[in-house]
C-alpha cells in the first residue's frame, strides 16, 4: 500500500529534523580565535616610564613603538588591543609618549581610543 502524502510529508520533516539537531548543536561548538594586535603594555613597564628618560630607553622598556608620525617625529604611540575568542569585551589601551629632543617630555597613559590625544 502507498503511503499517503501526509505520510510522506511527516515522513521528510522528521528527517530533516534528525539531521538539523545534530548540525545546530554543533554550531555552538566553533572555537574562536584571541584577537590580540599591538604592544603588549605591561602596566609596570608603562609606569617606569619617566619624565628625563632617552628614546632607548623608552623603547627598552616598551618596545618598539606601534605609530611613528613622519611630521611629528618627537610623538610615540603605542596601541594594545586584546579580543578574547569567547567574551564580547576587548582590552584597548593606548600610551602616548612625547620627546623634547631625545629626552621623554610627557607621557599620556591610558588614554581613550578615538581622542586625538
């Protein structure tokens, strides 16, 4: 005897159910990668940093500088941004360093991204 086609109907849908649980649980499964670009700004090394230090020994202690203006040679940036795979909060700082010379003049920490510091 032929199945009906309410039979049929009851029959796909079913199937198509058996095969989407499986695929929609493991959607939830996918690994996210850390998102992490930038200096790695250690607050104690951000700290150290002082008002009379030379150039080198800026970059000895925070590394080689993320953003070197060509028209404002004297300014220093350095940028940390870090985006865990799992958590919808990212860790942003921002650290501006200026020179008079070769000597350290001022030192902006933490400031907001998006000022023009």
């Amino acid at each position: 005897m032929a199945p009906s086609a309410l039979q049929r109907w009851l029959r796909t849908l079913g199937l198509a159910l058996l095969l989407a649980l499986p695929a929609g649980l493991l959607g939830g499964c996918v690994y996210r990668l850390d998102v992490q670009q930038g200096n790695l700004l250690d607050q104690t090394d951000i700290e150290a940093v002082q008002e009379g230090m030379t150039r080198s020994q800026v970059r000895y202690l925070l590394g080689t500088p993320l953003a070197v203006d060509p028209f404002k040679p004297d300014r220093w940036d350095y940028m940390y941004y870090l985006k865990p795979g799992k958590l919808s909060r990212a860790t942003q700082r921002w650290v501006i360093v200026r020179f008079d010379g070769d000597i350290v003049r001022e030192v902006n920490r933490d400031v907001p991204l998006g000022s023009q510091g």
